[in-house]
C-alpha cells in the first residue's frame, strides 16, 4: 500500500449523485447454441454446487453483439468498471471483469451504500418476525439512554418508516457538503457512539414531509434492530438472508458500539450481489422459501416522486425498475418484469456514477428483447469473446525501450519522505524482457514487483502491475489486494527522470489512498 498508516478499512458512504436520467438504450452477451425456446430454470437455487448455472444471451433472449458492444463502449471511454454481471431467468450469461480485476481474486469489494439495501431487507424480515412492531414504530424509544436529552417533539414523532424513507427531518447536511473530514458522514465515523451523535443531531424539518439523504438513518435501522434481538445486523444476516442465500465470503464493518454500519461498510463479491437481486427479482422466494416477505419486497420498491428522483426503502427506483446504489457505481439493478438483475462495481469518479451506471443497465435491459430463445448469432457470439478479452487483458507489442531506460535501470534512488511504506527504489529493465521490476526498499527489506510492459498486469503476491514509458517520464499502474481485508488499493507510480535527479509522483485511485495526491523528490546514491 502507499501509506504506513493504510491498515484498516475506512467505510465510504457516499451515494453520489442524487438525480434520476431519463436513460438510453443498449445491451449484452453469449456462447450460442442455437435452441428456439428459452432455457427454463432447472434447479429451484440458481447457483447450486456454489457457482451461478449459465446459459448464453441468445438463450434468454438477449442479443449478444449488443452487448458486445456495451463492453465496447465501457472500454472506449474509460468507464472505470471493475465487474459487470448478468442474470436473466436464473441463468449467468455474462461475467466480464475488467483488469487488474479478475473473478476469484479474493477482493471483497466495498459496496458503500448498497448496504442500505441490504439494512432495508433485514428491516422487512424484523418486521415479520416481531422483533420490530412495524414502519410506524417510534425511533426514540429503542433508545431510552441516548434520547435523555432529546426531548424536540418532532423529535419523538420520527417513526421507521421515516428513517426507511430518508425524511427523518433530522439536520443533516450530507450531499451539501463535499466528502471528506468535513462532512458529516466522517464526523459520525469518528465519534465514540455514532447512535448518539446522530440523535443529538437538530430537526430541520417535520418527519415524513422532505427527502434528506441520511447514512445515520440508516445506521440507526441497525441499532433498533440489535437492541431488540441481540445480535448485530451482521449476523443476524447470517442467519435470516446470508445464509439462505449461501453467502459466505463477506465483511460488515461496526462502530465502536459494536453496531453494524446500517448505511456502509459492507463488502460483496459481485456473485453474491446477484443473488441478492435474484432474490428480489423473484419477490423473496427461494427454493420454496420465503427469505424476505414478498410484501415487504412490494413496499419497499414502491417508489416516491421526490424532487425528480424516486425512492422506496432504501432503494433507488427507474423507469420500469428499482436497484441499490453505492458510492463510485456500486450497483443491483432489478427489472421483475424482464426477469434480469445486473450488477455492476467500479470506481467512477469523473462524472456521476449513479448516472453512468444506469445507462449502462438501461442499453442491457433494452438488449432483452424477447421471452423466448433469440435464433443463433455467431458473429455476435465473437464479438463478445473479443470483448471480453479485452476487457481482461488488452496485451499489446512491446515497445523499445528509450535510452533513459538503460541509464537509470539498476541504479538506486532515494526518496526523500518516509511517508511511504519503502524509503529506496531501484528500477530494472532488458531490452530482452517484457517485464520490468520496481524494488521498494525500506531498511533491510525488499519487495520486488513485477511490471508488465506490454501493457498486461504481471502477478507478485499481492501486486499486479503494469507500465509505460512515456518520454523521460516512466509509469506504473499498481494493484494491491489487502490481504487481511481483502480490500483493493489502486495507485498510480510516475517517475521522472533528469540524470540522476528527478521526481516521484504517487497518485491514488481507490479505496482509502483515493485522494492521495504528492509528488515527492527522488536523487540517485
């Protein structure tokens, strides 16, 4: 990782980009065999043995060119999606990861505030159970301690269904604010008792009467479910959604209360979010079993019309269907009526996440045309191959190497902070070799890491990496998967060399080194 202190997990929230478009349309992919009637569900669990049956586009009424050419799209603008998946009829027919992402890699990716969603289904099924008396249950009086001093009647008055609903009326400037130590959001995270800070918030509005987006709504649907069952959410999912689902390979953050963050900190695998949105797709039911009452699954995907934008319980809503959304185009993307889920995890950060992701679901849902098997395409068919090639690998010639090159491979350079986590570097090249090597040196150790040149990540532990010369200028793009928490760090490495001087510029792209930015001064021993 690039900074010492880099160890935990901070929880990302932001659910960027409040605004609903009216979408395009576009679409997805296939193996082909050519069948005239859709593929019908086998198995009552659509992922026996562990891993999602598959079929291909045509199968289930998907043309597969259009989603080539989705993929295209992706990749000619630099849409910076790390997975998308597709499931229609219970059946996978497209699984494309972009590199350095691969399925299995053994990343858990932050899904932010996806978790919503899952705090929403894990509220419907307290609610059945008892273990919540319904959406009109008061909020303060879970929390006789923390609500002394909270005495504001509208205070009092805001019920479940408000928190579900994001119009508590609790003050609480989230998207007003950019994120980062200022805004509210962190101010929370870094409080001793979250449930507490969020209460003694002041009311700006009677409850139920405006939308305001509200990560300590949501956490609070959490703690009310704790104080009454005893257990955090974590595990109560575990017992009641998780573990219906086969949903294994998972972490949920807490507070220092040991409160289950209800509106971040849950990390998925992408299989995992399809399951969830199966679930939905099919109204709660599995195998027989209904995990999450189908009426809860009804309301709580009934949206609202709030200042152009729909919203249920904590689900986000679209023209024809509803999905989960997280911070950077984190996504579950449900149509019941096409029988289809798509999920969707990236790190967008030039432009609006939640629009470009509902874009892209938009051209995929309009791809499923029919209900029954589409006739064979095998042009489509190879069109979506390449695409997904390209997608995990886009190997390139290598170029020859520029005489700076030559002069500086070996060589070992100071640097002069020790805010990274390696103090000395040295960089090899050959003119006989498509890959490089950056030594990071702190001390008496090293760690080598291997640099593809032909613009293909090479695999070192827990890096992959790949570089460019671009002048004087040499550049790597690193990925590390933290392995105690399986969270993925991706940075950027610009070298620029004068003689035996120069500078190291160290730029952040994901997780918590995202706003890393400094460019640091390097000499030659």
């Amino acid at each position: 990782m690039i900074l010492k202190d880099l160890t935990g997990v901070k929880k990302l929230w932001i659910p960027i980009g409040i605004i609903l478009v009216t979408l395009l349309s576009f679409v997805p992919f296939a193996y082909l065999l050519p069948v005239k009637k859709t593929v019908p569900e086998t198995s009552p669990v659509p992922w026996e043995g562990g891993k999602w049956r598959t079929s291909t586009p045509e199968e289930q009424g998907i043309h597969s060119a259009e989603l080539a050419d989705v993929l295209k799209t992706i990749q000619i603008q630099h849409t910076n999606i790390h997975s998308l998946l597709i499931v229609r009829n219970g059946y996978l027919v497209l699984s494309t990861y972009f590199a350095p992402y691969q399925e299995g890699d053994g990343v858990f990716y932050q899904v932010h505030s996806v978790t919503k969603s899952i705090t929403s289904a894990l509220t419907g099924i307290a609610i059945n159970e008892g273990a919540l008396k319904g959406t009109d249950q008061k909020v303060l009086n879970s929390f006789p301690e923390e609500s002394k001093n909270n005495t504001d009647l509208n205070k009092a008055a805001i019920t479940v269904k408000d928190l579900l609903t994001m119009q508590s009326g609790l003050d609480w400037p989230e998207t007003q604010v950019p994120y980062g130590n200022n805004n509210i959001v962190s101010q929370m995270m870094e409080n001793p008792n979250q449930v507490q800070f969020i209460l003694n918030q002041p009311m700006s509005s009677a409850p139920g009467t405006s939308f305001n987006y509200n990560t300590g709504a949501s956490h609070l649907l959490s703690a009310m479910i704790q104080k009454r069952i005893g257990i955090n959410l974590k595990e109560y999912a575990m017992e009641k959604l998780f573990g219906p689902l086969n949903i294994t390979n998972f972490q949920w953050a807490a507070d220092k209360q040991g409160v289950s963050d209800g509106g971040t900190g849950l990390q998925l695998i992408p299989e995992d979010m399809a399951k969830i949105g199966y679930l939905y797709a099919n109204n709660g039911l599995l195998n027989g079993k209904q995990v999450v009452p189908a009426k809860w699954i009804s309301e709580s995907t009934t949206m609202t019309n709030t200042n152009g934008f729909k919203y249920g319980y904590q689900w986000w809503g679209g023209q024809d269907y509803f999905y989960a959304s997280g911070s950077f185009g984190q996504g579950i993307f449900v149509s019941p009526e096409k029988n289809l889920v798509v999920v969707m995890t990236s790190d967008i950060l030039d432009t609006d996440p939640m629009i470009e992701t509902n874009k892209i679901f938009s051209r995929i849902k309009s791809a499923a045309v029919s209900e029954q098997a589409l006739p064979f395409n095998a042009e489509g068919n190879q069109q979506m191959k390449e695409q997904v090639r390209l997608a995990s690998s886009s190997k390139m010639p290598i170029p020859q190497l520029p005489m700076i090159a030559n002069e500086i491979s070996g060589r070992t350079y100071m640097v002069k902070k020790t805010g990274l986590d390696f103090s000395a570097f040295t960089l090899n090249f050959s003119n006989k070799s498509d890959v490089a090597v950056f030594k990071k040196i702190l001390g008496a150790e090293t760690v080598d890491i291997s640099i593809g040149l032909d613009n293909e990540y090479r695999e070192t532990g827990n890096y992959k990496a790949k570089g460019y010369w671009d002048g004087d200028a040499f550049i790597i793009n690193v990925h590390y998967v933290n392995p105690d928490f399986h969270s993925t760090y991706d940075y950027i490495y610009k070298f620029l060399f004068d003689e035996r001087e120069g500078s190291l510029e160290v730029q952040g792209l994901t997780g918590d080194n995202r706003n890393y930015h400094e460019i640091i001064d390097i000499i030659s021993e």
